[in-house]
C-alpha cells in the first residue's frame, strides 16, 4: 500500500491530489481564473502568483479532504512539464521542498500523462492498449498508449496550428463571450441550431493527404467564424451567436471524433479514451458515445471536474510510476515548459 500526492501548476489551476494504490483519496483546487476574465486568456505572471499565494492551503485543503497526514505521504509527485515556465517553477520548487522536508522520493510527471491517468481513477486500470484523444488549452493529439508507466507512448498526431480548446477560446472571444471560451461556448450552443453556419471540417475527407490522416487544424475554422461575424457587422445582419457557437462546436466535435474513430479501427484497438479539459464538452461526449457504441469501441472519458487541470491527475499518474517501481527523479530535475 502507497499514498502518493500530486501537485498541479501548470497553467492556471493549483491542485493537490492524493490517491492510494489507485483510488482517489482527495483533493483540493484553487483557480485564477477569475483573475484572467478581463484579459481574455491567462497572464501568466498572475497565474505564478496565484499558485504561489496558494499552494499551502490547497495542500491543507487536500490533506483534510483525504483525511491523511503529511507523514502518511509515502512519494510526491509533481508536473514538471508543459505548461507556462512560471507557473511549472511554483510547483517544481514546492514540490523539492515538500519532498526534502519529509524524505520522500520525488517524481517529475509528464502533464499529458497526467490527463490519461485522470480516466484510471474513475474506470479502473487501462487495457493492454488503448487510443487516446487529448484535448485541451495546449493540445489536441492522438496517441496510441500501452502501459501508461512504463511503455513509450506513440504519437500518432496532434494540430498543426490551435489546440481544441484554445479554438474554442477564440472563437468566444470573437463573438463576444467571455473566457473560458469552452464552456461559454457549450452553453450559447444549447440554444443554437449546428446546422445554421455551414464551416469547414478541416483535414477531414477523401482528400486529406495519409501525413495528415490523424492531424488536426483550428485555425481555418476560427478564421471562418472570424468572416461570418465580420460579414454580419458589415451588413448589420443581427448576429445569432448561438447558432454560430453551436455551428461551430458541431464542427470541432465532428472532427475530434471521426478522427479519433478512425485511429481505433486503423489500429484495431477498441478502447478509445478523451481526456482534457474539452473532454468536459457535453456535445463531445454524447457523441463520442453515440459513435463508438455503432463502432464497438468502449469509450473511457472522466468526469467533467476531472477532465480540466487538476491535482488528482497527477497523483493519478504519480501512483502509477511509483507501483512500476521506477527510480524517482532526484531533485535536478527543473521545469521543462516545451516537453513533447
Ligand atoms: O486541460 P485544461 O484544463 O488545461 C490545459 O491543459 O490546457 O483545458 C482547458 C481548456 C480551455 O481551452 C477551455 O476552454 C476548455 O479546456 N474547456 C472546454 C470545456 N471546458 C473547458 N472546451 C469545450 N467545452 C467545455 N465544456
Ligand atoms: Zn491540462
């Protein structure tokens, strides 16, 4: 038996998670969010701040909330990477401190990873092979996993431009709701018709060249948002933001899970997991479901509050290195806020 905790500042949440041989004790969060609205996207100076103002009451927080104490604490782990280079520094720096005060082995986790091990608390351990749908702020990749802690996982593709969620920020910002544009979206979109705005499905068809076959693009997408709001103030047509955010979230969702379909069958895999912080998107999720139940493809995606940032994923994952009796990291280890 093992208690592992792990710390989350990557961006602009801080999160403590503590999980024990698989489950999930507790965890705390605190955010910046708020902080942010009015620059339309985190500053991350502010966001470093905010961690390190922090970080010791959400410890407590989550300590409390698992009701263990710091000497049950048997390993650390901590996102080292990527993320915003200042924010990564609070939590690495925390992370060295907590570990020496309590002679603890310390573990440098990969974020991405992080939100996969997110799913194995709610759904158990994964299967001998699985693919993986990660969306989030910072990515929107397909890859191809084995044993989370030990095998290399394959890259199989990943946007060339915008990440998922980072094309939902802009387009609510172009139509005026505020940030994060993820859900603002998902809510304008309740009331709007997907079918009234008709946007491009980018790197999707026939046509789209084998490099690209697992490949996504936003950008071209944002862009068509971008001309229609533009053609709407020109020609003072009333513009329905709803149905252009519901038009758009039809288009990225189509995209993401045809895509991620796609990789299953080529691969003759079928489980198919969708974790980060657009996994929350309600109109993701029931038809990533609809789509995998005709396909035969068991569809893994966690609870919406584990889908954003949190600690718990990093515990998750943390609680996973430490069962494949890997080495810890020492305490060299710095922020790497561009790991691949
Ligand atoms: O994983 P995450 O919390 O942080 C990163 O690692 O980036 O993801 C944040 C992103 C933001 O772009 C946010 O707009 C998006 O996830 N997001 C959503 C929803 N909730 C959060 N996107 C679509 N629908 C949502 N309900
Ligand atoms: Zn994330």
């Amino acid at each position: 038996m093992s208690i592992t905790l792990g710390l989350e500042t990557s961006c602009d949440e801080t999160g403590v998670g503590i999980v024990r041989d698989g489950v999930l004790l507790g965890q705390a969060l605190a955010s910046s969010m708020d902080q942010h609205i009015r620059y339309g996207g985190v500053v991350p100076e502010v966001a470093a701040r905010a961690h390190l103002e922090s970080v010791s009451q959400v410890l407590r927080q989550a300590l409390t909330n698992a009701d263990v104490s710091l000497d049950q604490v048997d390993a650390i782990a901590v996102t080292s990477g990527p993320g915003l280079a200042s924010s990564l520094h609070v939590g690495v720096s925390a992370a060295k401190a907590w570990a020496l005060a309590l002679n603890k082995p310390l573990y440098a986790v990969h974020h991405v990873a992080g939100h996969v091990a997110a799913d194995t608390l709610e759904h158990g351990p994964l299967p001998e092979r699985s693919i993986a749908l990660i969306v989030s702020g910072g990515h929107s990749s397909l890859l191809m996993l084995g044993d989370l802690a030990t095998d290399p996982i394959v890259h199989l593709g990943d946007t060339l431009d915008d990440a998922a969620g980072e094309a939902f920020d802009k387009v609510a910002r172009l139509l005026g709701l505020p940030y994060p544009g993820g859900p603002s979206i998902q809510r304008a979109a309740e009331t709007g018709d997907p079918t009234a705005v008709d946007l491009p499905r980018p790197l999707l068809g026939s046509k789209v060249s084998e490099c690209h076959r697992y490949a996504f693009s936003f950008s071209g997408l944002k862009s068509a948002v971008a001309r229609h709001v533009q053609l709407a103030q020109r020609t003072g047509a009333p513009l329905q933001a709803e149905d252009v955010a519901a038009s758009f979230q039809e288009a990225v969702v189509d995209v993401l899970v045809t895509k991620a379909v796609a990789a299953c069958r080529d691969h003759d895999i079928d489980t198919l997991l969708i974790v980060g912080g657009v996994a929350a998107n309600a109109r993701l999720r029931s038809v990533a479901e609809t789509r995998c139940r005709a396909a035969g493809i068991t569809l893994r995606v966690p609870a919406p509050k584990l889908c954003t940032d949190n600690g718990a994923m990093i515990a998750a994952i943390g609680d996973l290195i430490v069962h494949s009796g890997a080495k810890p990291s020492g305490y060299e280890f710095g922020a790497d806020s561009s790991a691949p």
